[in-house]
C-alpha cells in the first residue's frame, strides 16, 4: 500500500442505512488507495438493564460483533474487488462517541463516513443522533453524512454556502479541495445577500477565497434573502443539481445553526444530498 493511502472510518451498526454509506464510500473513493475502517460498538447505553447483564452475555454480544464484523470485511473483498482498497476491523465497548474518537487517533484517520437513521421528531429524525454526535463533536478530520437510500452519483457539482464573514484559511479549505479533486468537482459558492452591500471585511474574505480556489473551476452565487437559510440552500441545491453539500464548522455557522435546532422541520433541509462537514 502507498504511503498516501487515505485512512477511512466507516462506522457501522449493520444497518441499511450503514451499508449504504460504506457503499457510497467505496465509489466516491474507487480510485485512490484506501484502507476502511469498520468499526463497531458493543457499548450497552441502558444503564438501568446493565445491572442484570452478565459477563457471559457481555462475551457472546462480542462474539457476535466481531463475527458480523468478520463478515462484513469478507463481503466486501469479494463486492469490492478494488486492489486500491484494503479493509481492517475495528471493535470497541466504549459508546460510539468515544470509540470513534479513539479510532481517529489511534488509526491517523483522514475522514469519518456515515449514514443517516431516523429516529424522532427532533433533528435526529434526519440524521440520527449519533451522526449529529459526531457532527458536533469531530474536531480532528472531516465527516460525509450520506443521506438513507441516497445511491452514489459522482458529486460534479459540489456547494459551498457562506455569509462571508468569516476567514478561510488554506488549512481549512484543504478537504473541500481534496474533494473536488477526485471527480474535477466544480464548486458553486453561496451567498445569502441578507446585508445590502458586503462590508470591508466579506469583501476582503470573499477576494481571499478566490484566490484559494483559483486553480479550481469555481463559480459565486448570490441568493436573495431568506428567514429561512437552510430552505434557500436546499432550493439551491434542486435548482443547480447540486451533488454534495460542503461546510465548515465553526460557531454561529449555518452547519452549526442546523444541528442545533430542536424541530428540524423549521428548516426544511431533509438531507437530500451528502453533507460534508469540514472541522475548524
């Protein structure tokens, strides 16, 4: 394997949902040199039914894991006959959050990549609580959300919202370069004109971010404004057949704004598209 092998985490209950996302990685990333991570956790969250489990049943639930772990491995040597890609294990009792953290320590990985599941009336009925834990959590490398039931299409055209206000440095804008770079992405910058005029400073971030990205093909838009910022987004994305959704996660973000927001529904942004989502 090559020294500029990409260190992928899938994690994986061995759901659909998981599934679809290890299948989605697995093509975004069919050309470069891989290895994928599965990891499961066997973590029991009920602390009340953790007082009648006995160290028997705690064995044969990890028995159990890492045969289905041993197989999901297996299933994919033979799905993915990919000489690029190698795949390896990994099995923690810790919750995901910890075990996830740990695995990107331990693993030196470069990108976590989920699946959504439904569950409630809240933000996790979109996303699942445990992709909006690592969402608000993962400080160390990029995260993909893949949407349920979202089939791989090559992300041509990747979107990038911003208000301006804020300063990309080369660091940060980094992963969404990697991004494009796999499939020649072209990618559509987004702005919200809720201000009349850019002030001294979006203007200055603005030339900045040009600059950066000026050996990309690129292009800057201007949406009208909108109480509802994630609704002009997602009308943006339907309207320019956008293939991925990229943002930086930062205080006061619009990343930061949805995973925050008790009744999603507010927000109108079902996940329709992938969501990349860049640390700080």
């Amino acid at each position: 394997m090559k020294t500029n092998t990409l260190n992928i985490l899938l994690p994986t209950d061995f759901s659909d949902n998981a599934w679809n996302a290890i299948v989605y990685a697995l093509k975004l990333y069919a050309d470069e040199y891989c290895t994928f991570y599965f990891l499961h956790s066997t973590y029991i969250s009920n602390s009340v039914s953790r007082t009648y489990i006995t160290a028997h049943y705690v064995e044969k639930l990890k028995e159990e894991a890492l045969r289905e772990l041993a197989e999901l491995k297996a299933q994919m040597e033979i799905v993915d006959a990919n000489a690029n890609h190698d795949f390896k294990t990994l099995l923690f009792e810790e919750e995901l959050m910890d075990a996830v953290f740990k695995a990107i320590k331990q693993n030196t990985i470069d990108i976590v990549v989920m699946g959504t599941k439904g569950t409630t009336g809240s933000i996790e009925y979109f996303y699942g609580s445990n992709t909006v834990k690592v969402i608000k959590k993962i400080k160390d490398c990029p995260v993909l959300i893949i949407p349920e039931d979202r089939d791989f299409v090559t992300p041509k055209q990747i979107a990038f919202p911003t208000d301006y206000n804020r300063f990309y440095d080369d660091k940060e804008l980094r992963p969404l370069k990697s991004m494009a770079d796999l499939f020649n992405s072209k990618i559509r910058v987004v702005h919200i004109s809720v201000e009349k005029k850019l002030s001294s400073i979006q203007e200055y971030n603005m030339t900045m971010l040009k600059n950066y990205l000026a050996d990309y093909e690129c292009s800057f838009h201007w949406l009208p404004n909108h109480p509802k910022k994630a609704e002009a987004i997602a009308a943006f994305i339907e309207d320019l057949e956008i293939k991925m959704l990229a943002m930086v996660k930062y205080e006061h973000s619009l990343l930061e704004m949805i995973v925050n927001e008790p009744v999603i529904k507010k927000l109108a942004l079902h996940p329709k598209v992938p969501i990349f989502v860049i640390p700080e």
